[in-house]
C-alpha cells in the first residue's frame, strides 16, 4: 500500500466560494490535494476570429460583428479516488467592426469593445478507455460564460453595453492518439457539449433608457478542438491548438423598456449565432 501523503495546505479550513459549482470544484479539489493526488497547471495563448449576428425570425440580419480578439486560458487538474476533476479560466477581448441599423432602419457602422469570460468545472472517471489503440475519456460539468459587448456611439446612435450571461450543463468526450514515443507525440481532439439552463441579457444605455434585462431562450451549443502535443520531458507537454465553437441564443419574449420610470418602448432579444475559430500554443506541467 503506498503512503498517504499529506501537506500543510490540507489542515487549512476550506472557504466557500460564494458560487455552487465554484464550491463543488474546490471541495473536490481540497480533497484531491490532501490525499497525494497527482496535479497539473497548464496555460494557453490564443488569438480567435469571432464572427456574430443577431436575426430576426423571418432570417433577416439586424447586426453583425465580427474581428480579433487575443486572451489567454488557464486550467487546473487533480486526480484521485479513481477520478479526475478539472477547472478552467478563460479570458479574451479586442476591438470588433459593428454594423447595424438604428431604430429608423438607417444603417450605422461603430465598433464594438468585446470582453469574453469563461469558467468551466468539469470531472470524470480517472481511466480511459481504449479503443484500437486510442484513449477515449468522458467527463461532465458546468461552464459559466459571459460575454460583455460596449457598443460605441455614434453621429445617429448612443452608446451601449450589453452583458450576456448562461450557465450550461456540459459534457466533453475527449479523445486521444499516440504516434511516437520517442519523442513522445500525440493527438488530442475533443467534442464538447452545451446544454444551457439559465442566461439574461443586461443592457445599459447610459441615458437613452432606464437599465433593463431580457432573457433570451435556450439553445444548445458545440465546440470542437484539436491538439498536437509534444513531450519533450517527463512532467512537461507542449502543444498547438485549434479550436470551434458555436454558440446560439434564440429569441425571447417583449417586455416595456423605460425612460425615467415612463414607458419608452418595447424590446426583446431577436436571437443570434456566434462562431469562435481560434488557434493556439499552450504548455503543461504536472506535479
């Protein structure tokens, strides 16, 4: 039997996080550090093309954006008790060309400053599975998105910021294919599933309207990524990245917008398709 391994981190008390999937990571994060789990940190620059558009129902455009944004991912990994938790940190931003229509249906180009956050907890069975020489791994969880558009004004439109939030159940099926061992090289590529179960849009116009809040309806979403990777030491992988994504958010119900608590308005979300492709190079180190 090999000794339990304990450290002075483990008599600290545990915190709450203030956030229920956020607790559930760091208590099983806690518990995987205190019994000697093995732990790996890995981090990833990446500069993304993002491409979105909002419809209405009969298909019609009513903007779109589209540009660079450059960030950065961070992930941190435990392993124990037969399972393997992880939580991961993403932040990008940049500068995207806007074009839309005012309320009269004249057309407008602005820019938009886009901030994207992400934060996904995800965990599973330790093992994989092998499958004609390939290891298939199946894990499950919860991402935490919000993606905070600053739209800015222009000669016929006031400035605005829009905050779109959800939080999705997620499954990943990850997959992976060693080709060498000396030097030890493999592919990587995983599917990832979003089912949402809560999202709201906030939008402040600094004036124009009185802060309001829509909620746009649920729809499932999809990434897919791909990795090279490259171990040129024990404990220490390096890798390129490409990845996908699509995100889709359907139209919600109208509601009264207002203007100094007097009824300014109708609005409603009108639905929309936002599609990420990013490329990578990233670095891990386990311990």
């Amino acid at each position: 039997m090999e000794p339990v391994r304990t450290s002075a981190r483990c008599s600290k008390p545990w915190r709450p996080t203030g956030r229920p999937f956020l607790l559930v990571a760091s208590l099983l994060g806690t518990s995987l550090q205190c019994a000697g789990a093995p732990f790996d940190i890995a981090g990833t620059l990446l500069e993304t093309r993002y491409n979105a558009a909002e419809t209405a129902s009969s298909g019609f455009v009513l903007d779109s954006e589209q540009g660079p944004l450059r960030g950065a991912a961070l992930r941190l990994g435990a392993q124990g008790y037969g399972l393997a938790a992880q939580t991961e940190f993403g932040r990008q931003s940049g500068a995207l060309h806007y074009e839309g229509r005012t309320q009269l249906g004249v057309p407008l180009q602005t820019q938009t400053d886009l901030a994207l956050n992400e934060t996904r907890v995800l965990a599973g069975p330790a093992g994989s599975l092998d499958v004609l020489g390939a290891q298939l791994r199946v894990q499950g969880g919860v991402t935490l998105r919000e993606i905070r558009r600053d739209i800015l004004a222009t000669l016929l439109s006031s400035r605005a910021t829009e905050t779109l939030r959800n939080r999705t159940w997620t499954g990943r099926l990850a997959w992976l294919q060693p080709l060498a061992e000396q030097p030890a090289v493999a592919l990587e590529a995983s599917v990832q599933i979003e089912i949402p179960w809560h999202q709201d849009l906030t939008v402040n116009t600094y004036g124009a309207l009185d802060p309001f809040v829509l909620a746009p309806a649920s729809r499932p979403g999809w990434s897919a990524d791909l990795r090279p990777t490259w171990t040129p030491a024990p404990g220490w992988r390096a890798w390129f990245e490409f990845d996908y994504a699509a995100l889709r958010y359907g139209s919600g119900p109208a509601k009264p917008v207002f203007h100094d608590g007097q009824v300014a308005g109708i609005a409603s979300y009108p639905g929309s398709l936002q599609q990420l492709r990013s490329i990578g190079v990233g670095t891990a180190w386990s311990f």
